[in-house]
C-alpha cells in the first residue's frame, strides 16, 4: 500500500519538496523518511536530529488530532531558506493546534516544536483547514559557504 503521493514540481525540487500522506501512524516514519533524503540532498545532516523531531511532532498532531472526513489526507513540505529549513503539515481541519502542559501521557509536542525550532506558527490555507509550520535554523557559517 503506498501511503504517500509525491507532487513535487521539477523546477522546485532543488530547494522544496511536497508530499501526500493518508492519515496513518506509520506515515510519521515516512515523512521523517522524506526529510532525511532532503537533508541528504541539500548536505544539511547537521540539522537532522532536531529537524526530524519537530517533524515528527507535527505530524505526529496531525495525524492524531485532525477531526476529517475519512480518506482526506495530509500535506507535508520542506523548503529550503536562505538559512533556515521551513517544514509544514497541512491538515483540513479548521482548530488550530495550542500548546498545552504535559499531563504525563502527551501533550508536550508543541512544547518541544517551541524549544527546538527557531519559530513556529499556525496559518490558514486555500480551502478548508490549517498549516502547521517550524522553521529550524541551520548554523551561520556553514550556511554562508555554500
């Protein structure tokens, strides 16, 4: 079963790449997937491991939170800034995530998306629902030799 559908636009891919996901657990390890590859690609290991959480949190949110007809599915995208990674999870459900204070068995995702991302917001889209974004800023001088 393939759980994601690329529409990537060739003449972006060098500097943003969009996927298609059903809203299934297994999607947060191919979305962390895709995002590693991108990483790989752009030579920006060095921000994998916090990348890929704050990634995984939103994603994680949108699949288990995001109140949707059956079968909608949920966007990811990655692009490339001049010295920073912006990720987004788009979802068609209109209520904007809030943060709230872990009670012990969640609820420390956005906490952590706070923490770890240089910023972070909630924005509305074309049509219905919301995109979730996080900028994690890649270190100044590595960026400025490229």
């Amino acid at each position: 079963m393939n759980s994601a559908s690329a529409v990537v636009s060739s003449d972006t891919a060098d500097v943003r790449r969009v996927r298609r996901w059903k809203r299934h657990p297994r999607t947060v390890a191919l979305a962390r997937a895709e995002l590693r590859a991108a990483l790989r690609d752009w030579d920006l290991t060095e921000i994998e491991d916090t990348a890929v959480l704050v990634l995984s949190e939103i994603v994680s949110n949108a699949i288990r939170w995001a109140r949707v007809p059956v079968g909608r599915e949920i966007e990811t995208s990655f692009c490339r800034g001049a010295d920073s990674i912006r990720l987004a999870v788009d979802d068609a459900d209109e209520t904007w995530p809030r943060p709230r204070h872990g009670d012990g068995t969640g609820g420390r995702g956005l906490a952590l998306v706070d923490k770890l991302s240089h910023r972070w917001g909630v924005q509305g889209r074309r049509g219905v629902g919301k995109s979730v974004w996080a900028e994690v800023t890649v270190p100044g001088e590595r960026w400025s030799q490229r």
